[in-house]
C-alpha cells in the first residue's frame, strides 16, 4: 500500500508541488489579512479572502475536467457541462488584480508597503490560479480539437475574462449572478456590447492584452524547460 502511494506521488510530483505552492501561497494571503486585521483592528481586507476562495473555483473545475477528460465516454457530456461551469467562475482568479485600486484608500495606522506586498501575494496566487486552469482546458480542447482551436479558446477565453471582471469591478455583478440571474446578466452584457464606454473598451482591451502576456510568457517558458530536461 505504501509502495503503491509513494509511486503515485512520484509520478505526479510536480502537480503535488504545484498544488501545494498554491495552497501555501493562499495560506499566507490569510496569514497577511489576518495580521493586519490584529495590527489595525480593521476588517477592510477580508473580502480578499472570499475572493481568493473564488478563485479556487475555476482552478478546482478545471482540475475535475481534465482527470474525466480521459474518460472518452465522459469528453462529450461531461466536459460542456465542466467548462460552462469553469468559464463562469474563471473571471474570478485573475479578478484579484484590480484590488490595488483600494491602495487609493491607504488607511493611516497601516503601512502602505505592507499592503502592497499583501496585495501582491493574493494577486500573483489568483492569476497563477487562473493560468493553470486555462492551461488544463486548453489541453483538453488542443487534444479533441487541434493547436490552432486550443490558441482560439484562450484568446476568447481571455477577452471574455477580461468583460467579467470589468462587469465585475465597475457594474457590480459577480459569478453568483450568473447563475441566479442569467436574464438580467444577458441583457446587462448586451448592453455593454451595444453601448460600450471609452473605459470600458480601454479596460477589457488592456486587460486581455495583459494576461495574454502573462499566458504566454508562462506557457513558452514551461515547454522552454521541458526541451532542456529532454522531456517530450
């Protein structure tokens, strides 16, 4: 039984890794809010905290669709209904990014480079949240559908991501809302689409521009190191 469990962690030890890093991060993003909540007897961070669990969501979904994805009976019924699921919630990891605007509103007992590390350790554990699970969704539609469909999707991915979030930060509409409120998300999107404002076309355009970038970057330097580990 050992043996058996040892050889199942070897064989998926950087996973393990990862998994853990992640929840160590997340850990110290805890840490860090419940610290200042000592040291300044505010609770204005917390809600970091609840965004950072959302943020755990789409990484959780994707996870779960990649282990059945191997399933060939399951590709085709249950991986649609994974993804709907994991494109919801997905805004929500690289989301932790526009919390720095609260830096704007620096309370005077607290020091500001404090609360710009803290910011920066729950910012840097929701967008790795988010790139690993896109990087797991789009291995499995680049192995049903080919590399040039798999580019597609996270270009889309990303744009869309990049319209949550902006609902998210500025009109106030969350995950949650989607699910319960499907209509009046729609009708809220279309009209963004129909009518957009000069910020929020800036915004969505900076912002997918961006976490392009950071995809990309973190993709070409993963398979960098595989070519020079010899790994296929």
């Amino acid at each position: 039984m050992m043996e058996k469990l040892l050889l199942f962690f070897d064989r998926r030890k950087y996973k393990v890794s990862l998994f853990f890093l992640l929840s160590a991060a997340s850990a110290t993003c805890i840490a860090l809010v419940l610290a200042r909540v000592a040291y300044s007897n505010s609770t204005r961070y917390v809600g970091l905290i609840w965004n950072l669990f959302l943020a755990w969501i789409p990484f959780a979904l994707a996870y779960l669709a990649y282990a059945l994805s191997w399933q060939r009976k399951l590709v085709y019924f249950t991986i649609p209904a994974f993804a709907l699921l994991w494109l919801i919630f997905f805004p929500n990891a690289p989301y932790i990014l526009t919390d720095f605007q609260h830096l704007t509103e620096q309370a005077a007992n607290v020091p500001v480079w404090f609360d710009v590390i803290m910011l920066i350790w729950f910012a840097w554990t929701g967008l790795m949240l988010g790139v690993i699970s896109l990087y797991l969704m789009q291995n499995i539609i680049r192995r049903e559908f080919g590399r040039t469909i798999g580019w597609l999707f996270v270009s889309v991915v990303s744009l869309l991501s990049s319209g949550g979030i902006y609902i998210g930060r500025f009109i106030r509409w969350n995950s949650w809302d989607i699910i319960s409120s499907p209509f009046g998300f729609a009708s809220e999107l279309l009209n963004q689409a129909i009518d957009p404002s000069i910020r929020s076309i800036g915004f969505i355009s900076l912002y997918t521009l961006f976490f392009l970038f950071v995809y990309i970057t973190l993709y070409v330097f993963g398979h960098l190191l595989q070519e020079q580990s010899g790994t296929p």
